[in-house]
C-alpha cells in the first residue's frame, strides 16, 4: 500500500494547507515517461519519510485546477510547501538525494 495521498481539489486545503508537517506534491501525468521514473522514487521517500513529511501526487490530466494554481507547464514538477506556502520547486525526475535535498532542512 502507498504511503502517498492523491490530492484533488477537494483535499488540497485539509491535506496540504492545514498540514502541520512539510508536503511534498508530484505533479504528474499517465503519459509521461519522466513521472513513471520518478514515481518508485516518490513512493519509497513517502515510506521512508511517513510522519515527518507528507507526500502527495496530483494528476495535471485529472485535476487541471490546482496545476493551473500552481501554474505547473512541465511535468514531472514538484513542490515543497510548508505552513501553506511553496518552499521549492523543481522540474523534471531527480535522483533520491536531490528529492530529499529539497525537504531535509524542514523535517
């Protein structure tokens, strides 16, 4: 079972903006091939970080309102948010050390 929550429009605020630990948010697509490298990646950093980062993944194709809020163009994108504010963001799949370099300073 995945530790990841799938963020939709309905949850964002409780999921991401009421979190009281920092979120980690893949915006992602079916389709694309960089997100299906990423995702064992985002899925063993859920794991391995449970209870002091939240993951959670957004699907661009079925939830477009909140890429277009976050004004997501690229996909795979990822942002860091805490206390309801994007901390970072990158584009594109990274290795695991560079995933957990954007979150390690705030857990």
């Amino acid at each position: 079972m995945s530790a990841e929550v799938t963020l939709t429009s309905a949850n964002f605020d409780t999921e991401v903006m009421q979190s009281t630990t920092p979120v980690l948010i893949d915006f992602w697509a079916e389709w694309c091939m960089p997100c299906k490298m990423l995702a064992p990646l985002i899925d063993q950093i859920a794991s391995q970080y449970a209870g002091k980062l939240k993951v959670g993944k957004v699907n661009v194709d079925e939830d477009s309102e909140l890429a277009n809020r976050f004004g997501i163009v690229s996909i795979p994108t990822l942002l860091v948010m805490k206390d309801g504010n994007v901390i970072r963001q990158r584009v594109g799949a990274l290795p695991k050390h560079e995933l957990e370099n954007l979150f390690k300073d705030l857990i």
